[in-house]
C-alpha cells in the first residue's frame, strides 16, 4: 500500500500578554482586573492539515486517525495520546481539536505523530509556539514602555479560587522580581494574604538589601489595625534577630516568642509616650529601658496576685525606686507555728544553704511577746521557692515541672521550713489587736503579746514626754479599729 501524504497547519491558541513598562513608584492602587469570566478557555489546540493520495490527489471521506505527542523527534516518550479519532476529511481539508493535557506544555519541545488508518506518517511534527507565545518560552524578556499607570508586563488573574501565576524552578528561582527605583514584587489582597510563601526545608521567604544607609531596611512593614508583624514558630523562636558579631554570646534554645542577640544591643524600643525596651548584655546590663515621657520599661500579668509583671535572678540598680506597692522579700519559716497572710514576725536566723537562690535566706518565726525589737515584717503570701530554682530550669526555658507545681505564691499556710513573702515596706493587711487600746489611722505599732498580732505601741515618759519604746515601732496604722482582733491595712515601715 503507497503511504499517504498528508501538508499540515498546526494552531495553537495562545494568551497573547502585551507589556507595558511602569516607569517610576508603582502607584497605591493594583492593576484593574478584568471582568469575570464564565468559563475557563481549554487547554486543547486546534490542528488543521491536508491530505492526499500519494500521487497528490486530495482525498474526501471519513478516516481513523490517532494523535501522539512526543518528548523527542525520534524514539523518546509518549506525553499524551488522542485514541482514535474518525475524521472528516472534505477536498482533503480536516481539522481536529486536540485535547493536551496542558502540564505537557511547560517550555521542552514537543513533536507530534500522526497515524492515519493504522498508518505512521514520518517524520514527527515539531509543534513550534505563535510568535508572541515566544514570550512566554523559558528564559524570555518580556519588555515595553509605559502605557498607563496601572499596566503591568505580565499580569495573572485566577477566579474565586486557584492561582493566577505558578513558578517553579529546581534549584534555581521560581520568581525574581526587579525594580530601579520601586518595588521588585508588589502582592496585594482585599481580604487575605498579600503574599503567602513556603518552605519544606529552607526559608519561607529571604530578603536582602545592600544599601548603606541605615534606612536601607531588609524589610518594611506597615500596618493599620493588625499587627505590623506576627510570627509563630511550633517549635523555635518566633522571632530571632542577630546584629554584628554574636560569637560568644549567649544564644537560647527552644520556643521562645521573641530574642535579640546583638554586638551591642540585643533588643531596643523606643516609645514616645509608651514603653520603651532594651536588654541583654554579657557583661552590662541585663535590661535597660528608656522613654521621654513615660514608663523605660513595663512588666505585666494576669495573676490574680499580681506576681510577678517583672523577674530576675540578678541584682537591680536604680537611681531611684518609686513604689505604688509595697517590697517583699523571701524569707524562711524557721520557727514551730505556721505562718499564715497578716502575722508579724521577728528575725530568727539565717540559711546560708539554700540552692534555689544564690544568695542567703533570712529566717523568721511567728512574734510571741509584746513590743519586740526583732521584727522582720508581715507575712504577705506563702512563697513555693521552687518557682526561681534555676536548677529545674531546661536550656530551652522549659522547665521539668507542671505550672500548677512551680506556683509562686500557693495558697495556704506555710508550714516550718516552707517559705514566705514579707512586707518589708508599704501597705500590708496585719493581723492586729485591739482589745485593750482602741487604734486609729495614724497610730504607731508593735508586737502584741498575741501570737502574730500588733497592738498599739506601749509609751515611756523620757524627760516628761510620752514616747512609744526605742525600736518596737514596725508601722503605723492605716484603718481604725476598738475592742476586737481583725485584719486591718497598715503601713509598714521598720525602725
């Protein structure tokens, strides 16, 4: 059987991009979207071709003919195959609609082979791109000069849902974006991510500057109502930030919301009429804050108890303290009796042993006798010395023990050997007695002969003058109280 001939015309639909150059600072606005569509155009391609008799003759009829595209022009792999099509075949015209399959299309040559009644026409035909499809091959500079303010060079739209434009590059850079004097990539959303980036085992997203200015900013980020930046890592840092030589420095593990490892500062705010932050030092200050009309630094929390909106194991330096409170200090229930919010104790020893602090722990007991030289303060809280133990502390800030267990401030009564918080200075709630001299606001106080109570202050007459005992005086009372033994505020202030 003589071969048939067949003179073909390959049309393949294309989108037809015109660029269009912006020439200056893109403007606040995105490019105008077009009108939305009601179908998606197919990702078939229209092959039209001539057929005829070995002798040239143009043949009519009806023929089986089968599609195959090819990855290479001899041999090599089939990429999609039609199945058999019965054609028409008028004055030996036809045309056929070939339904590709659209990831085939991806740049790499294609051929397409041609099989007529069970017949392989040879060679393959190269399917080569319309002209302006070239713009679109791998490697191709899409260029033009401005047209109006919001045309764009290429521009990609989805529907509802999908992606408008999908980069990928094995190795190299899915999208590179570049600008003279504005922004290399611009994303925008109405009401979800302006960019959305991902990573499997590298960065989500890089940015870099070379600038030499220090405005020159890696990054710039704006915000109206939401946060200018939020960051969430499962299991590292939210946020790390490194400026200038870090080696040696002190660098820590695990979930931690926010660190700064820095040369010279690790973490600095400024506020103008808020809070301002700076901190971390190896060899300087542990935190230092600094604002021009209000607070240097703010510590908050939501304990009901209000511990502890600030805390550190090392020793503090101020210029000055301003207290709206009262001070605290940890101290050790040495004595037989518990220790319970509102008693007053005395000095009763020092425990230079203890290996949850670093430094002594004064010891007190409950006061038995009236007008004591000895008094420490009033016990405001029962304290859990396990919750500053360094030693349960994990390298990644964790530590090995629940939260309920590493509590500061338990509930309860403290018992022999447990530890307390005392009112060293400020306003405390005392336990006081009134049953044989009624108080007043104002008056000073000392021990009772009750157990953990204060009373009014005895007096001694010195050169006929009324004076309460040299070193009895622990406070004096806020609230006033006649003939019973309650709670009252006093203000604690040790002579």
């Amino acid at each position: 059987m003589k071969a048939k001939k067949v003179s073909f015309i390959v049309g393949v639909i294309v989108i037809l991009v015109l660029a269009a150059g912006v020439a200056g600072a893109i403007p606040n606005q995105q490019p105008e979207a077009p009108s939305a569509v009601t179908a998606a155009v197919t990702s078939g391609i229209s092959y039209q071709g001539r057929l005829t008799s070995p002798g040239g003759s143009p043949l009519n009829g009806s023929y089986t003919m089968r599609f195959v595209v090819y990855d290479a022009a001899v041999a090599g792999t089939a990429l999609w195959d039609s199945g058999n099509m019965n054609v028409a075949v008028a004055n030996g015209l036809f045309t056929v609609i070939l339904g590709v399959d659209q990831s085939d299309f991806n740049g790499q040559a294609v051929w397409l082979s041609i099989i007529v009644d069970g017949e392989t026409l040879s060679p393959r035909q190269e399917i080569l791109p319309a002209p302006y499809a070239l713009s679109l091959r791998p490697g191709a500079d899409m260029e033009s000069d401005a047209i109006g303010s919001t045309d764009a060079i290429l521009a990609g739209y989805a529907p509802a849902t999908g992606t408008a434009l999908y980069a990928n590059a094995n190795g190299g850079v899915g999208l590179f974006g570049d600008s003279e004097q504005s922004y290399g990539v611009w994303g925008t959303s109405d009401s979800s991510w302006g960019g959305y980036f991902t990573s499997q085992d590298g960065y989500g997203l890089r940015v870099d500057t070379n600038g030499t200015d220090h405005y020159d900013h890696g990054a710039y980020i704006t915000s109206e109502q939401g946060y200018a930046v939020y960051a969430q890592s499962t299991n590292n840092m939210a946020v790390r930030g490194e400026a200038g030589n870090i080696t040696g420095l002190n660098q820590p593990l695990g979930p931690v919301g926010l660190v700064g490892i820095g040369a010279s500062r690790g973490a600095y705010g400024s506020s103008g009429n808020g809070s301002g932050v700076y901190g971390t030092s190896d060899a300087n200050y542990g935190m230092w804050g600094q604002s021009e009309t209000y607070r240097g630094v703010t510590g908050r929390t939501d304990r009901e108890d209000n511990n502890y909106g600030f805390y550190t194991p090392d020793n503090l330096y101020s210029v000055n303290i301003n207290m709206a409170g009262s001070m605290m200090q940890v101290m050790q229930n040495n004595g037989k009796e518990l220790l319970s919010p509102g008693d007053v104790v005395v000095f009763n020893g020092i425990n230079e042993m203890v290996t949850a602090v670093d430094s002594p722990i004064v010891q007190v007991s409950k006061v038995g006798v009236a007008d004591s030289t000895a008094v420490a303060g009033v016990v405001y809280s029962r304290f859990n010395i396990d919750a500053v133990d360094p030693a349960l502390e994990s390298p990644d800030g964790t530590t090995n023990l629940d939260w309920e267990v590493l509590d500061p401030t338990p509930a309860g009564d403290a018992a022999p050997g447990e530890y307390v918080l005392v009112v060293v200075q400020g306003a405390a709630q005392v336990n006081v007695s009134a049953l044989s001299s009624s108080i007043q606001p104002g008056d000073l106080l000392a021990t009772s002969s009750t157990a953990g109570m204060a009373s009014k202050a005895s007096t001694v007459s010195v050169n006929g003058v009324e004076t309460a005992v040299p070193g009895t005086v622990f406070g004096k009372a806020l609230e006033p109280v006649d003939g019973t033994q309650e709670m009252i505020y006093v203000y604690v202030t040790l002579q």
